[in-house]
C-alpha cells in the first residue's frame, strides 16, 4: 500500500513537507521526501505523486 502524506508546518517542521510512504508485507519505507515554503506548491507535488506511484491513499497531517 501506497500513502502520499502532506504535512503542514508545525513548531518542528517549518515548511509543508510531501512525501511517500510504502508499506507491503515485506517492507516499509518512506521516499521523496521534499519540503516546500508554498502550500499550493506543495499540494500540486503531492498530486503528481498521487498519480506517479498511482498512490492508494492521501494523507494530510495538519498539527
């Protein structure tokens, strides 16, 4: 399974920051980790992830 996260700035993090997150039955990792100072920048990223990697799931993590 396949979750495109985008995180919103929080205290510790800054920026918006997009990224990949893998997890099948044999593994789990994150990629294409990237940050941006925009949000409209970082939701067009986050959709072409969603279709690069045909994503199962979006995730927006708002703190």
């Amino acid at each position: 399974m396949t979750t495109i996260v985008l995180a919103h700035p929080n205290e510790r993090f800054p920026g918006f920051q997009v990224f990949g997150v893998y997890d099948g039955p044999d593994d789990r990792f994150t990629f294409a980790v990237q940050e941006f100072d925009e949000q409209d920048r970082a939701e067009r990223v986050a959709r072409k992830l969603m279709e690069k990697h045909r994503a199962d799931h979006f995730r927006r993590v708002v703190q």
